[in-house]
C-alpha cells in the first residue's frame, strides 16, 4: 500500500464515524475531470472535499484549482497527510450543528 493510500484509508476510517455521511472517490481518467480531489464527502447538508497525500508532497496546480473552484462555490476543501487526517473529523464535526 503506498503512503498515500495509508492516509486515504485513515480519512475513510473517520468518515464511517458519521453512518449518514455520503462519500466516494471520483474518477478522473476517461469521462472524469482531472484534479478533482480525492475524497468527496456530503455530511449534514455541507461539501468537503479532500486531496490526500504522503509526507510533505502538495497539490498539483491543477489540484488547487479544483479546491479553489469548491471554495468559490460555497463548499470546503482541504489537504490532509499523516500528520492532519484528524482535520476531517473535526470539520464533519463542526457541521452536525449546521442546519440546512
């Protein structure tokens, strides 16, 4: 398993705390659309998106695009590694008191 397949298995973890959040993993070869990030999660009524990666590796140009694009459209996007998966849980968190 790659590192970054380790922290994609560590933000799915934590979003199956939430039973009613929607997740999955856009494709993004063929019909889908390139740096999308990884994880796109629906919980209480709020986007978050996720971009995965290992160590201190960053987002490509195109990857902080697409999470500039999510932010200008009203929705969350962030980066996570080993070292900060734990923001997940605290944004899903912050959100179960948000009403739609």
């Amino acid at each position: 398993m790659t590192p970054e397949a380790k922290v994609k298995k560590q933000v799915v973890a934590i979003i199956k705390k939430f039973p009613t959040a929607y997740y999955f993993f856009p494709a993004t070869g063929g019909y889908g659309r390139s740096g999308v990030p990884d994880i796109i999660i629906c919980y209480c009524g709020k986007f978050l998106a996720v971009e995965c990666k290992a160590g201190t590796r960053k987002p490509t140009p195109m990857q902080e695009h697409e999470m500039k694009c999510i932010r200008l459209a009203g929705g969350e996007a962030i980066v996570v590694n080993e070292d900060n998966v734990n923001e997940v849980e605290e944004r899903m968190k912050a959100n179960e008191w948000t009403t739609i």
